[in-house]
C-alpha cells in the first residue's frame, strides 16, 4: 500500500470490510485467506510506506520519535493540541484510555506521542493533521490490534484469525515488541517501558 490515506482507515474502522457473519469456525477460516491476505492489506500500511512527514515507515523510527518525545518541549497550548487530536482514538495497547494518554508512559505511546511533538514543533501540524499522522504510525506499529478491531466491527470472530483487541497492559505484555507472530497468533506488546523492545521491518 504505498499511499495510505486517512478515508481509508476511517472507512475500515467504520466496518466497511467484506466479511461473512459472526458464526465463524476454523473449517472456515481455512477455507479463505487469512488476515495478512484479506484484512491486513486493508488495515495495515507497509514497511517503507511513504508518509506526508517526509519519512517513510520503519520499525526503526521507533527509537528516534522516542527520543523526540523525550527532547522536544511542548508549550501547554502544544500540549493541549496533541491531546485534543489524539483524545479520539483508543490507545492501541490498552483501549481503555484514550491514545492522547494511555494507561501509562509505554515505548508505544512515547512514540507516538514524540512523532506528534516534532510535527507540531516543526511544521505547526493541525490536529487534523496529527490525527493522520499518529493513526498511520499506530497501525503500523501494533496491525495485530486495528486487524482484530475491524473483524469486531465486521460482526467476524478476530480469535479465529489469531488476533486480538485483548489489551496488553493488562495481561503482562508489557515488555513484548509491538507485535510478533507465535505460531497462528499475533501478540501484541508495548515495545517496553524503559528500554525499546525493537523489531526488525518484515
């Protein structure tokens, strides 16, 4: 997916996804693509996508927007305008709180968080902007969580595709990498607390 436009993430988020009902099995879902086939190509941009920022996607922007979370100051009226564009969207490890806070000060957050800092510090980034920006990133960095959320909205079981909006704050994954497959799941983390659990581009 080489261009990826914020219409298309809302119309996925919206459910507009073809899928067959809840009453799915495993006969079923063998009989079909799995999610990398039908789902992941919708929801999830690719390694080397390029962004309106100018920097292409890659797990290796992760550390270096950290580093702007943690360098670059924001005033309150900044702060204020980060919030109110992240305020909207869950926070993908743990969607019990919004992005714009999180549960708490995760690599996952931070990154997103220091990629908003530098657009609003750098460019003067609307929070119409930002909302682009941060939900392009967010689905990169954790596709296991968006992919389960639109087979939710879908009326499809994402168990069955080996993925799940199961929070990982909550359930010791803190300190697992943003995702990686383990046999037919995908477990998303946190990419760490302190120290970045990196992953490698696929």
């Amino acid at each position: 997916m080489k261009r990826f436009v914020f219409l298309s993430v809302l119309l996925v988020l919206l459910g507009v996804i073809v899928g067959c009902g809840g009453n799915e099995d495993a006969a079923t879902v063998s009989r079909v693509s799995t999610p990398a086939d039908e789902i992941w190509a919708r929801v999830v941009p690719a390694a080397g996508t390029e962004t309106v920022y100018g920097i292409p996607l890659s797990f290796a922007n992760t550390q270096m927007f950290i580093d702007w979370y943690n360098t670059i100051g924001l005033t309150q009226a900044e702060r204020m305008l980060r919030d109110d564009a992240l305020a909207p969207f869950v926070a993908p490890c743990c969607d019990e709180y919004p992005m714009s806070t999180c549960c708490c000060e995760c690599n996952l957050s931070r990154s997103i968080w220091g990629l908003c800092a530098y657009l609003i510090s750098e460019y003067g980034y609307s929070i119409d902007q930002l909302r682009v920006a941060a939900l392009q990133w967010s689905h990169f960095i954790r596709p296991d969580y968006y992919v389960a959320q639109a087979l939710e909205e879908a009326g499809r079981n994402p168990a069955i595709y080996g993925v799940s909006t199961e929070s990982s704050c909550f359930t010791d994954r803190c300190e697992l990498p943003f995702y990686r497959e383990v046999g037919p799941r995908y477990i998303g983390g946190c990419g760490g607390m302190e120290d970045l659990v990196a992953m490698k581009d696929e």
